[in-house]
C-alpha cells in the first residue's frame, strides 16, 4: 500500500538528487573552465610542437594531467548524479502508476 509518507520520501530523494547532479554539473562546468583556460595559455605559449591539432590536445593533455583528470572526474559524477535524478524519478512515476491503479481498481469496485 502506498501512503503519503511513502510518497514523502520519494520526492525529497527526488529533490536532494536534483540538487546534488546540479552541484555535480557546476563542479565540473569549473573544471572544464580552469582546463580550458589552462589550455589556452598553454596553446599561446608555444610550448607545443605538434605538427596537428590532435598532436597539439594530446600535448595538452599530457602536459596538464591533473586539470584534465580532474575534469574527467566531475564529468563522470555529473553523469552518476544524472543517472540517480533519473532513478529516483522513476521511483516517484512508479508509485504515481501504482495510485492511479489504485484509484481506477476502487472506482471499478464501487
């Protein structure tokens, strides 16, 4: 049976995981940022010698390590945060189907 304290619980999961993929999303929004900006002093430096620009990002990459895999890492947890809004979304969908049947079952009964 589904009682309101069930639903309750289903939207604040909901809303604490819409918040923490929206704080993931910032996280790695200023990461991409500090990489990028990193990257574009970098380019201007000259420091790089590759021939192409796919020698020249692979240059970057290497040679900016820890902004890259810093941005690599807030990405995947903004995907992972994504992922648990989307689950908890269904848990509330799945006990909205279950109140709808609910009701349709009592009406037909009546």
């Amino acid at each position: 049976m589904i009682t309101q304290d069930a639903f309750t619980q289903s939207y604040a999961a909901l809303k604490l995981a819409m918040d923490a993929a929206q704080e993931l999303a910032e996280k790695a929004a200023t990461a991409r940022r500090r990489f990028t900006i990193a990257r574009d002093d970098l380019l201007l430096s000259n420091e790089l010698d590759g021939k192409n620009a796919d020698v020249r990002e692979a240059q970057v990459r290497r040679k900016l390590f820890p902004e890259w895999n810093e941005v690599e890492l807030w990405e995947a947890a903004a995907r992972n945060g994504k992922t648990r809004v989307e689950t908890a979304r269904l848990d509330v969908e799945a006990q909205r189907a279950q109140l709808r049947l609910m009701e349709l079952t009592a009406v037909t009964a009546a």
